[in-house]
C-alpha cells in the first residue's frame, strides 16, 4: 500500500477551508459568548427579578453553566457521525443549531411576561447551545488539520482557534456598542435582543461558506480503506468510535481533559468573571469593562497564529507550558491591576492574560488532532475537550462569583485558577510530544517514528 502521507492541498484550497471553518467557529463562539456577557450584564435582572443582585448573578451563571453540560453529549454524538459520516455534514449541523437556538434566545419573553417559563425556556435554549457547540470544535479543527500539511499544521490549526477571541470580539464589540448609544433602560428593555438576533444573518453566510469545502481527504482515505478491509476479508465488525477511544486511547483522554483545565478556567475569568468583579468591586463601569474585554480580544485574535507556528518549530507541549505556568503567575497581577479602577490597567490585565491563555489554545487544535487515530480523532478530540468543560469553563464564573461572595477578596479567585494551572501542568508534562505525527498513522500515540513507519503506514485506518 502506498505510504499514508497526503500531499498538501493547493494554497487558496487550504485557505478556503481555513476561512470556512474559522468563520464558522466564530458565529459558533460567538453566540456562546454573547449569552455569557448577557448573562453578566443583564440576564439576572430579565429573568431572575426577584433575587438579590449577586443572587442573580450567581442564578444567571447558573444558566450559563448548563450549556457546558449539554457539550459532551454534543461531543459524543457529533463525534461519532463525524467519524462515520465525515466532517462536513456535521459542522453543517452543528452551525444550524446554535444560531437556530441564539435566534430563539432573541425572540424569547422575559419573566416579567411569562414568569418562571422564562428562566425555563431560556435554560433549554442554552442546552442546544451547548449541544451545538460541543460537536463544532473537533470537527472544525479536524477538518483543517487533516487538509493542511505536516510541517506547518499547528500554524493552519489555530485558525479555527482563532473563532473563540473572533466571536468574543465580535459579541463584546456589539454588546459595548449598544452600551454606549443605548440609555441602561432601552438596552436592558429591548437593547439586548438585536445582538441575539443578529445570529441569524450570521448564520445565512457561514452556511454559504461552509458548503462550499470539501470533505477532509484524511478521512475520505481511511473510510476508502475500511471499505475495502471489509470487501476483501473476513474482517470484524469495525468498534464504534467511542469504544475504539476508550479502548485504545484513554490516556490521551485523560491528558487532554487535564491539557483544558487551565486553559477554559482561566478564559472564563478572564474574560466573563471579569465583567461582574470589574462593576461590582472595582467600581468599573459596564461599558469600560466591556471595551477593555475587546481591545484584549483584538490581541488574543492576533497571537494565537504566531503561538501556533512557534508550536511547529519547538513542539505542542513547550508552548503549552508557557501559557500554563503564565497564566498561574499572572493571576495575583491581574487581580491586583484590576483593582485599580483604571482603564488602562484594565486593558493590561485582559490583554496578557489572553495573551498567555493563548499559547495553550493555538497548539490545543493540532496537539489533540494528532492524539488519535483518522476513524476515532473526531470523538476523540471530542470527548477530551468538551468532558473537561464540564468541570473546567462550566462552573468558572459560578464558582468565582460565589468565592467573591463568600470572602469580599480576589485572593481565593487567583489561587483557583493557579490550582487549575498545577493540574494542565501535569497533564501536558506526562505527554508525549505529537508534531511530527502523520495523521493517517493507526497509532498516533505512539512514538513519531513509530507512527511514521512504513508499517504504520500499511495498517493505516
């Protein structure tokens, strides 16, 4: 059999695709986001009225904390069509779903109209959110991963990545702008309904683009050859892909539950915890909070490409590190700038913390990319990433907002980050190193020549 390596595909190929799966994970993270900073800003007072403010934050995270829920049963389902199907149909699906749900959000009447099926409603519409959501991220990041080449593909990699400060640009951007032109009673009336609704024009061109790409070739190829196993032999029925992983690549797993802890912990502080310490304990107001969330996000958009190419010259795991191990040292820092109550202050604070939140999501996408194997890497990939959301990015700002509550101190705040700093320094030092991996390899968690061998290659899957 030939050797598994694919020849790169032509460059304005490789860029389409780039372009379809980074647009579509930026309307995808966008209406995620923007239900979080609805949720800090407006959603305690829509449809928990009747709460202490902080009670109704907390409340309002709670929600917030239910679409996490909802990604890994998005990650398991996706993740096994996708390994079945291919990449395409799913990311299709998966980009209906969200803006159909953000669309709803728009739509939705508050509890001053319909009471508590308010709260209900809401929380429902937040679960298909994060359904959507947990079986966007492997496909995206899979689908560029398996067109680009090798020696550069951490660089192509990261652009899907680039979706999540894109989106958070693109909703903090409309949430600041409706801030600054709308009186507080006009935003918190209808104001705050135009951002969700604008998901479904968003939507319209992200489908546009993202019919327009070819299924990834990696797959095509490993679906071609298990085809052709079963037509020439007596072969056994091929696992389902959820079995496969645990099977054959529960450390990976593991390591890439505990690659996401600091990684998603630290995000959501930063950047949705952020808006509730900033107005409620730094005397910050809305609109200041949400500019300097933006001007970071700028910057976040624009470093991760130039941390995934580092990851192709030094390696996934060294990158990864460095952001660990910064962030846990920037969290006393960051508090401490924050508490100043001055803008540029604030802005330096969001901006290195996302910063250095960036060296471990740019080499997140190939780094998990190149854990498993072709018919098993969407659920793979999958379940790593999203399982930990339920424990890491879920519960972040739920469990920041009610340390704020309990101790009146930044302090228990930074030392639970910096625990979840300890925790994806671990992880991501038990691994392996995974750059020089071919993808169509059966055992990419093996040794990089091992994978590469000729015998890999003739077992590829």
């Amino acid at each position: 059999m030939a050797s598994g390596t694919t020849a790169p595909p032509p460059p304005a190929n490789l860029k389409r695709i780039v372009a379809a799966s980074l647009i579509g994970t930026t309307i995808e993270w966008y209406d995620f986001f923007l239900y979080g900073s609805a949720a800090a800003l407006v959603f305690n007072e829509l449809f928990f009225p009747d709460s202490d403010p902080l009670v109704g934050t907390l409340l309002s995270f709670l929600t917030y904390a239910v679409g996490f829920a909802a990604r890994p049963l998005g990650a398991l389902v996706f993740g096994h069509y996708g390994d079945r199907l291919g990449r395409k149909k799913l990311l299709v699906l998966s980009l209906l779903l969200m803006g159909g749900a953000t669309f709803a959000i728009g739509l939705l009447p508050t509890h001053a109209t319909i009471g508590t099926a308010a709260p209900v409603l809401l929380t429902v519409l937040r679960l298909v959110q994060g359904f959507a959501l947990g079986g966007e991220w492997g496909g995206a990041v899979l689908l560029v991963s398996e067109h680009g080449d090798a020696g550069r593909r951490g660089f192509w990699a990261s652009w899907p990545q680039t979706g999540a400060p894109a989106g958070q640009l693109l909703a903090t951007g409309v949430l600041s702008f409706l801030t600054a032109v709308l009186s507080d009673a006009a935003f918190v009336s209808w104001g705050w309904r135009i951002p969700f609704l604008l998901s479904g024009v968003l939507v319209i061109v992200g489908m546009w683009i993202r019919l327009s790409v070819d299924e990834s070739p990696v797959f095509q190829q490993a679906l071609a050859q298990a085809e052709t196993r079963k037509a020439t032999q007596a072969a056994a029925a091929e696992k389902l892909p959820l079995v496969a992983v645990l099977r054959h690549h529960w450390r990976d797993v593991l390591v890439a539950m505990g690659a996401r802890m600091a990684e998603n912990i630290s995000y959501y502080v930063i950047t949705a915890f952020i808006l509730v310490y900033a107005t409620t304990s730094a005397g910050v107001s809305k609109q200041t909070a949400l500019n300097a969330v933006l001007i970071a996000s700028a910057v976040h958009f624009a470093v991760i490409p130039a941390w995934g190419a580092l990851s192709d010259r030094i390696g996934r795991r060294p990158v990864y590190l460095m952001g660990a191990v910064g962030v846990g040292l920037w969290m006393f820092p960051f508090f401490a700038l924050v508490d100043t109550g001055g803008f540029g202050s604030l802005v330096l604070a969001v901006t290195v913390g996302l910063v250095l939140h960036g060296a471990m999501y740019a080499p997140q996408a190939a780094f998990f990319s190149e854990m498993f194997a072709t018919r098993m890497r969407y659920s793979g990939a999958s379940i790593g990433a999203q399982f930990a959301s339920v424990a890491a990015g879920a519960p972040a700002p739920l469990i920041a907002t009610a340390l704020l509550a309990d101790y009146d101190s930044s302090t228990p705040i930074a030392l639970y980050v910096i625990a979840a700093a300890l925790l994806t320094v671990v992880a991501v030092g038990v691994a392996k190193e995974t750059r020089h991996r071919d993808l169509n390899a059966i055992e990419p968690s093996a040794d990089a020549e091992q994978a590469t061998a000729p015998a890999a290659d003739a077992r590829a899957v």
